[in-house]
C-alpha cells in the first residue's frame, strides 16, 4: 500500500474519541485475504472504532464484528502464525491456547448474547469491507452493505 510492512503511518493519526472510521486498506487478518495493514490493526486497537468501514481489498468483502478483548487477540494471534504444514501445525504449541481462547470467548458471547444475562460491554465494533467490484475483476457485483447507526 505505498509503505513498507514494517512502517507504521498510522501510529497516532486516529483521533482516540473516533467511533466511525473511514480508510482505503483494511486491518490485518480482517476481511482482507491477508493483504491488510497491521499498524492499522494496531491503531484501531488503540481507538476501538464502532464502526470501521474500508475496501480496496474485493475478495474480502463482507461484514465481520469484533469485540475488543482476549478472545479478539488470541484469534489474530493465530492468523499471524506461519503455516508449518499439516503435522507441524498439529504439534503442541500456544497455538493450541488461542484456539481455546478463541473457541471460549466465541461461545460465552453466543450464551451471553442469546440467554441476555447482562450488559454486553459496549467493547464490540463492525468492520465492514464495502469493496463493491467482485473479486479481481472490475464489474461491479458484490452487495452493498447497510449498517443501521
């Protein structure tokens, strides 16, 4: 995206009170076919956006939530890992420990969203990937997406 991988452009660009953000790339392991932008995942870390709309990624359009925490974490933890291939990847390691994390914070969000036992924490966002062009191709073909403030 016109910076090295290493750099990091957005470090303290987004003002900390933002709850709508509007940028080209997407964040890293986030609707972006690993394409995206890791100092951007870091900063909207940092600013925790309700709403985080981006595209230019096409193949990864879509809508995904988030919620800002541990789960959240352990899930793009295991995104980063390199691949060791189908017996090395089944070797114990913390990757085992983030799946649990990731598997546990999924359900206890599903139980805690369908049997309303308290306050979801307000902690949550949307990212959306609104690229409207299909695939890599240049029609236009994906749906738009609607989010309802």
């Amino acid at each position: 995206f016109q910076y090295e991988r290493d750099s990091h452009p957005w470090k303290g660009r987004i003002p900390q009170e933002t709850d709508v953000l509007i940028t080209h790339t997407p964040p890293r392991y986030h609707l972006d076919i690993n394409l995206g932008c890791v100092g951007l995942l870091n900063e909207i870390w940092q600013v925790k956006p309700k709403l985080h709309v981006f595209g230019h990624v096409h193949s990864g359009h879509g809508r995904e939530a988030v919620f800002w925490g541990n789960g959240q974490l352990a899930y793009e933890r295991l995104m980063e890992r390199k691949k060791g291939g189908i017996i090395v990847d089944f070797l114990p390691s913390y990757a085992w420990v983030d799946f649990a994390k990731v598997l546990w914070h999924g359900i206890k969000g599903i139980l805690w969203q369908k049997l309303m036992v308290g306050p979801a924490g307000g902690n949550g966002g949307l990212l959306i990937n609104a690229a409207v062009v299909y695939q890599s191709t240049t029609d236009v073909g994906n749906p738009v997406e609607v989010v309802e403030l």
